[in-house]
C-alpha cells in the first residue's frame, strides 16, 4: 500500500454507520467512498452541490461529479444544504482537507505567502468556514509534509470551534484536538513512523497525547 492509500484507509476508518457526513472535494470523496462501499454501508454522504444520501458507484471527480447525483436519496439547492443542514447542526463530521494546517487545527486554503502579494493564490475557503463551524468534529486529510504543518497558517480560511473534536489524518500519524482542547496533539502512529519522524516534520513542538497508541491500517483502495 502507497502512503496515498494508507492515509484514504485510515480516514475511512474513522468513518461510522449511520453518520452524517459533509464531504469536501478530492480525496475525502474518495476516502467516504471506500468506507461506505466496506464497514459502513449506512453512512450518509452529503455534498455541498447539493446530493443527500449519495451512492457514488465510483470515487467522485468534484463535489458536482454527475455520480453523486446518480443514486442520491435527495437533491437540494446549495442554499438549502448549508441552511437546513450544515447550520441547522445536522452534520455530524466535516470531512475536508486544506494546504496548511497549525498547531491548533486551523485550516488554510486561501494564499501561501502575504494575502495582497502571494507566492500562491489558492482555491478559496469554499464552504469549508461555515462547515467546520457547524459541524460536531472536523475530520481532515493532509499528508505529513514540513511545508503543510507550520506553527500558524498564512491564512485563517476556517477555524473548528473549541467545542468540535479535530482529527487530522495524515499518511504517517493521526493528530487530535480533543474537544474543549487547546492544541492539536500526536494520538496515533502508524506502524514503522516513530515519534521523532513526526518531531521532525512539524513546525511547533508537538504533544504527544497520553493516549498515544500504535494504529494498524489495513486493506487498501482496491482490497
């Protein structure tokens, strides 16, 4: 198994039967498909274009691939997905990812560099913001690389709230901000990672969680 794969297999883990989840464009797609279509046959997808209860018979292309509509138990107008559900606190999980993400689990996806001259100038928030606000916790996807995980983002695109639970799946550990925490904490390593490798990648001084245990990623895309 690639890292690619093992980092989409343990973040389909961490998704439930009967959970409601908002799925952002890109590899969560893919990760909700590979869980739905394995251990959680009820979840419930939901995507931002509008698709309720989406069935895709194949890893979607963009939150308005045509597959997400295809088998979907209901289409809504956007306007109606963030009033009814992701503001009426109906999501359970924002599954997202970003281009940076800091000790506090603060995502970017607006600009690396200064906002009025950047090196790059990225895709935008989105519906991001409103989603990780509203929702119960923020599942996100990032690989561990030094350039992702700075100490303070460039840009403030979206912000969990205190009370929401973070989990930050990468290709080689998972970070975690309990709810009510403060920093995000190492709380699973992968096996053959070691502490040190994470240390090293990571631009604050990380904490390792008390509950810090080994996590064995099984399977794969395919299996």
């Amino acid at each position: 198994m690639n890292s690619r794969d093992r980092m989409l297999t343990a973040a389909a883990g961490f998704l439930g039967n009967n959970e409601t989840v908002l799925v952002g464009v890109g590899m969560p797609g893919q990760a909700a498909t590979l869980a739905q279509g394995s251990h959680a046959p009820e979840l419930t997808l939901v995507y931002e274009s509008g698709a309720i209860g989406s069935r895709p018979a194949r890893p979607p292309l963009s939150i308005g691939d045509p597959t997400l509509f295809a088998g979907a138990l209901q289409s809504l107008s956007v306007a109606d997905v963030f009033t009814f559900l992701i503001e009426g606190g109906r999501i359970d999980t924002a599954f997202v990812g970003a281009a940076e993400i800091d000790r506090l689990g603060r995502l970017n996806s607006t600009v690396i560099g200064p906002y009025e001259s950047p090196k790059v100038r990225l895709p935008g928030s989105g519906g991001a913001c409103e989603i990780v606000q509203y929702a119960k916790r923020s599942l996100l996807l990032s690989p561990l690389q030094e350039r992702r995980f700075p100490a303070e983002v460039n840009f403030v695109t979206s912000a969990p709230p205190e009370r929401a639970e973070i989990l930050i799946v990468t290709d080689q550990c998972v970070l975690r901000r309990a709810p009510g925490g403060d920093e995000v904490e190492l709380w699973r390593l992968y096996e053959g990672v070691e502490v040190a490798d994470v240390d090293a990648v990571v631009g604050w001084p990380l904490r390792t969680s008390p509950e810090l245990e080994r996590m064995e990623v099984g399977g794969g895309i395919d299996d």
